[in-house]
C-alpha cells in the first residue's frame, strides 16, 4: 500500500522522442541521439525512437529511387549500444528497413536494456498498402510472432504502426507477459486520401488506448512529424496507464514526451477486471481464420 492505494506502486519512467526525419541517414541518427540525451537527462527509463526513425518515410512513393535498406547489426546496434550504456537507459529503436539478401526486407525494431545488451528485435508484423502508404512494396511481413523483452524492471513489447489496428496483436503481447506496449508510428495525412471515414488522428489514439483498457497495460505511441512530400505527419505522441488514461500527449512539433507509470495500478486493473482470467478461448475460434 502506497498514499491509500489499494496496490504496491511500481513506477518506471518513460520517454517518446518525437521529431522529423530528413533524407540523410546519418542526420537522423545524430538527432535520435539527442533525444536519447535528453531522455537519459529527465531520468526516464526507457527511451522510445518513432518508425523509421534513419530515414524518410519513402513508402509515400509506389516505388522510391533510393535504397533505404541497411544491414543488422550494421553499424547502428553498436551505436545505439553505446548510447544506452553510456546513459544507462533502455531504447525501444523505433524502427528500420532491415536488408535482407534475397528479399524486400523487414520494418525492424530493436530493444536494448539499460546495460546497452540487444535483447532481440521484432518485425512488422501488418503491413499496410494503401495511397501514400505502398509499405507492400518495401516490406516482407514479420516473420517471427510477437515477443516480449525483459528489461529487469519492466517486460515490453514492441508493435509497429499499423500493427496497432489490430487488437490481436495487442492481446497477444499482453498474454505473453507484457506491461508495456511500445508503437513505434509513422502515420500522418496526405493530400491524395481524403479522411472521409472521419478524423484518422482520433481513431489512431482511441484504438490504441482501447488497447490498454482491454488488457490492463500502459501503452506508449511516438509518432514522427513534419512535412514528406504531400504527407503531414501529426505527432500526437501519447502514453497511457493500465486504463486508458492519457497521462502524456504531445503537439504535431518535435519534442520529447515524459511520463511516469505505475505498473502496479495495472496490475491491480487486471486483478479487479479479469479480463484475462475471463477469457473463452475455445470461443474465439474464428478469429484464426482467414476472411475474404
């Protein structure tokens, strides 16, 4: 018990760096590790880097001129090692264009504890492909499920961008054990769709969000911003607590995004909700299954 709590607090601080990419890699990278700085500087934690965060956001193209690929561990694992020793803090890297020999190449994030040890990484799973998003044409899909990292003083996960509309994903890394769930984004509006369903940046927190409220953990969304080509990426980076409650958000302007949570609480939501221990399985059957 803690300040009349009905739970034992468990706090871990984290950080979204949220900022705009330009076309050289390099360039990036160095403001990546600025933020790390600045991150390490609010005494956070964990320190989470958006999508792509080496590059331009090239998918806005059917087909883009530049090869953006690089190889792993390359020369940024042992940079982004560096880093996280050097300040003590976890990095959730955001996300890469992963070369592969013989294929197009994966959306790869990388986790690194506080010690600077690459704990793994994990790949997009969803890849989407729509008008300004032909990620289609770049990505092979993930091929390795969904993981959780054990940090020592958190376990988290790591879903990339569009991996956050579907809630199996979300669930899936919350029965695995996860108290966080990282998005890593690059999500934004493009001239060339219109957003006649209704307001995208609303549905994009409040799906997420709904994930926290289902499975009882904190979920932290960074997104990029900036202008790319007809594409305005709106930031909107948000952490939220075990109950969907908005803790942090940002402006579409670059920034870092700091909040405290509590693990304990949600520990305590799912103990009290039982949502988890609820569950019917053998019901769900059809989710497995492939629709047309």
């Amino acid at each position: 018990m803690n300040d009349n709590k009905p739970w034992t607090p468990q706090i871990v601080k984290l950080a979204l760096a949220q900022f705009s990419m330009g076309a050289d890699p390099a360039a990036n990278l160095s403001k990546a590790l600025h933020f790390i700085e600045r991150a390490a500087a609010e005494k956070a934690d964990i320190c989470c880097l958006p999508e792509l965060f080496r590059t331009p956001y090239f998918c806005i193209e059917a087909k883009c001129a530049n090869d953006w690929t690089e190889e792993l561990p390359g020369e940024l694992v042992p940079v982004l090692s560096k880093a996280a020793k050097a300040h003590g803090i976890a990095l959730v890297a955001g996300s890469v264009y992963e070369r592969v020999p013989g294929e197009m190449g994966y959306n790869t994030a990388l986790v690194f504890n506080k010690a600077g040890d690459l704990l793994g990484d994990y790949r997009k799973v969803h890849i989407p492909h729509d008008p300004a998003f032909y990620e289609c044409n770049y990505f092979t899909p993930g091929d390795k499920g969904f993981k959780v990292f054990d940090l020592g003083f958190a376990k988290v996960s790591v879903l990339i961008c569009y991996d956050q509309w579907f809630p199996e994903a979300a669930r899936s890394c919350a029965l695995l054990g996860a108290d966080i769930l990282f998005y890593p984004t690059a999500i934004g509006t493009s001239t060339e769709v219109p957003q006649v369903e209704g307001q995208w940046q609303n549905a994009w927190e409040l799906i997420q969000r709904s994930h926290s409220v289902a499975n009882s953990v904190v979920v932290a969304a960074v997104n990029r911003v900036g202008q790319e080509g007809n594409s305005t990426f709106w930031g909107g980076s948000f952490i939220s607590n075990g109950f969907g409650e908005l803790l942090a958000k940002a402006d579409d302007q670059e920034r870092l995004v700091v909040a405290e949570v509590d693990l304990g609480h949600s520990r305590f939501t799912r103990e009290s909700w039982r949502f988890m221990a609820s569950r019917r399985p053998e019901q769900y059957t059809l989710v497995t299954q492939k629709v047309k």
